[in-house]
C-alpha cells in the first residue's frame, strides 16, 4: 500500500503578459535627404546629382537600384559607401551618421561595415589573388601571416585557391570578380555596395556570380546594394528602387513603402495648366517624363508613358534556362547545358511562365 504524500507540491504560477519587448532593428544603411551639386564652370552651371534622395536597407536585405544612365547612380554608391561627403543630407551605417565624422573613426566605420565590389573588379595589378583578397586586412592591422591565412580560407571558400598566386591579368573575368568578392567579404561586411558587377562578364559567369552572392546572402546574412542592368539581378533582389535624375521614383517588389493610393484623389490644375502631383501618386506614375494622351474629353484625360522611357523591372520572379537556344532554335529538353551544342551560344535566362 502506497502512502500519500502528506503534502502536495503548490503549482508554480507563471505570470502571463501579452506585451513582447522587441529591440527595434537598426537598418545597416540609411539615407536622409541627400543632396549632391557638382560644381561646374560651363555654361550649363552645376549638376544636381542626388535631389532629396532617402532610403533604408535592413540587415540581410537584397536591393537593386536600376535607371538610365546619368540618373545618379555613380554618385548614390560614392556617398553610401563614405567615398564622398554628400552637399546635404546624411547617411548612417548601422546607426551610426557618417557623414559627421571623419578621419580615422570615418575609415574604421567603413571598414567594419561596407564593401565595395566594381564592374571590372578593380585589382590591384601588381599584387597576386591572393594579396588582393589579403590587402583589406592588411589596412586594419592586421598582421601578413595572419592575413594570407584568412585570404587563402576565402579563396578556398569562393572555389578558386589554386589560382591563389596568379596576378589579375592572367585570371579570366568570373575568376576575377571572385576574388573581388573575397576581397569585399574579408573584412566580414554587414552591406556590399556592387556596381554592375556582372556588367564585364559573360551570361554564364554572370550567372555564378549571382548564385554566389544568393548564397552569401543565405548563409551568411550579408545586405547588398547592387546598381544593375541585368534582370537576372534584378529578379533575385527583395526590391527594385528605379533611380531617375537623383530621385527614387518607384520601387518594385517586396515591401513596397509607397503608400496605397486613395479610392479618389484630387489634383488642382492652375491657370497657366500646371499641375503638381504628390509625391505618392507621382511614384507610381514611375516618376516625371513624356506621356502620350490616348484619350482626352471636357472632363477627364487618360495618358501613358512614351514606350522609349519606360524601364521594365521586375521583382521576385522565378529564373529558368530558356528551354530553346534563341540564335539556331535548338531544344534543350530536359538537359541542363549551358551551351548549345549546336551553335555555342550561352544559354540565356528567362522568366518561368
């Protein structure tokens, strides 16, 4: 016979809340109201470069900026990455506003927080994969033997460490734009600023690069800011922002700040026939530019943007191989070349249907 307990352990009463304390995530990079003048002696007078531009990227976030060429693109990336002090504005990596401090604190700030990789990796040339990847670590201190030792594990990490002590003029071009990446990975970046980075490569090489930045983004949370023309990049990108004469003007995909416009809306007209818009319904508009009228009564006009200024972008679109070569028109069927064994083309990327 089992003898009762003589006293029974009380229940632990667990107090219930419904309040969750979150800490607020501080974006990687912020931009408020920047501003740019370059200061011109030519008729012309200056060039407004950057016109009240904002943005925030958070940690581990995919964005592409795209717009025609003069657009501001160049100067978006100089003053993001503390290349350039903007004419107005400020810019903050990871919480901290850049663009009032200088000197040592300046270059310690980027060091720990943004990389930078270029169209045509800008290498130095006199200096092996090896040490380029190496030559980051080398500026923060960080001493030869150690250094060598980390570039060679990104090297062995990014696929090319027998090509460790080649000099850039011997690498082809996808073998150069790794050890660019390396080089921008090494110090360990919470963002990567790229600028057309697979611009000099050809479509299949391309197409490495952006599964590797997929996967350093995966795997190790790094942000990018990619400035592209390339729809593949576009595509793998979280958010489109569509840069026109120093503005963003539109942003497509995921996470679309631009607020949803009302059931009506009215627009005043003045007697000289201007009309100014809001800045919400001009950005979905696309921006400013030339329309074509297409249909115009007493009371009401309807309008489309000129097919020569429009800018395609797509966001969050699942990539293919084309299952046709586009130059003989061979079919690939179920394989998975990249080439055409009938022509030698490379197999281009298309949106899935």
């Amino acid at each position: 016979m089992v003898k009762e307990r003589e006293h029974m352990e009380e229940p632990v009463e667990i107090p219930l809340t419904d309040e969750v304390h979150v800490e607020p995530q501080v974006p990687v990079l912020e931009a408020h109201n920047l501003y740019h003048i370059y200061g011109s002696n030519q008729e012309d007078g200056n060039v407004v470069a950057l016109r009240g531009l904002s943005v925030s990227i958070g940690e581990g976030e995919v964005v592409a900026v795209v717009g025609p060429s003069g657009s501001g693109k160049s100067t978006l990336l100089k003053a993001f990455g503390g290349l350039m002090k903007p004419s107005a504005g400020s810019v903050f990596l990871n919480g901290r506003n850049m663009t009032r401090i200088t000197g040592q604190e300046l270059v310690s700030l980027r060091q720990e927080t943004v990389s930078f990789i270029f169209q045509e990796g800008n290498l130095l040339p006199d200096l092996n994969a090896l040490d380029n990847v190496a030559q980051p670590l080398r500026h923060a201190g960080v001493r030869a033997r150690e250094a060598r030792r980390r570039a060679m594990e990104m090297l062995e990490s990014l696929g090319i460490e027998d090509r460790a002590r080649s000099l850039p003029a011997t690498l082809s071009g996808g073998e150069a734009q790794r050890v660019a990446i390396g080089r921008a990975l090494i110090t360990d970046p919470k963002i990567i600023l790229a600028d057309e980075p697979t611009g000099a490569l050809d479509p299949i090489s391309g197409r490495r690069i952006i599964d590797l930045f997929r996967q350093l983004n995966e795997e190790r949370g790094v942000a990018f800011l990619i400035v592209t023309h390339s729809k593949e990049i576009s595509t793998f990108a979280n958010r489109a922002l569509e840069l026109r004469d120093g503005r963003f003007i539109a942003q497509h995909g995921n996470d679309v700040d631009d607020g949803d416009l009302a059931s009506t809306r009215e627009l005043l007209i003045d007697d000289t026939g201007t009309m100014s818009l809001p800045p919400d319904v001009l950005a979905t508009l696309g921006g400013p530019g030339r329309f074509d009228i297409n249909d115009l009564s007493r009371d009401g006009i309807s309008m489309e943007r000129v097919l020569s200024e429009r800018i395609t972008v797509e966001g969050n679109v699942e990539m293919i191989l084309a299952p046709a070569c586009p130059a003989c028109g061979y079919i690939y069927g179920e394989s998975t070349e990249e080439e055409c064994p009938s022509c030698g083309s490379s197999r281009p990327m298309v949106a899935s249907s």
